[in-house]
C-alpha cells in the first residue's frame, strides 16, 4: 500500500508540472492577448454604471499592466520550474 501512495504522489506531482508548463508556454508564446486581458480587468471599462467599486479603477491601466502581467509571468515560470 505504501508502494500505491508513493506512486500516486509521483503522478500528482508530474500532473500539476505539466499543466504549469503548458500555461507558462501559452502565456510566453500569446503575450498580446494575456497582455489584453490583464489590462481590460485593471480599466474595469465593462462595469455597470455607478457601481460602487468604481474606486479600485486604475487610471494607469497601461503601466499597471505591465507590471502586474509581468509579475504574472515571472509566478508561472516559477510554478512552472
């Protein structure tokens, strides 16, 4: 039984590498549309209008962007490792 758990672990951990590696390489290969969407949720440009929360807008989307997507993209290479 111990054999049986092991092996299950191994297969789990190999699972979850791959799926890392797979996202790591759509988000390196399609930057612009990863880039689009991370940039279309920080305007929060498809909101109803005089919602509440229209505070946490960003007004600088495109430099925000860059930056959180690039963090985004440092994280899954990391998982990806």
């Amino acid at each position: 039984m111990p054999c049986l758990r092991a092996f299950a672990k191994i297969l789990l951990l190999a699972a979850v590498g791959l799926f890392y590696s797979l996202v790591v390489l759509n988000n390196t290969t399609d930057f612009n549309s990863n880039y689009q969407f991370v940039r279309h949720v920080l305007m929060m440009d498809t909101t109803f209008p005089g919602n509440n929360g229209m505070w946490a807008r960003n007004e600088l989307a495109v430099l925000a962007s860059h930056v959180l997507f690039l963090d985004y993209w440092v994280g899954d290479c990391d998982h990806g490792l």
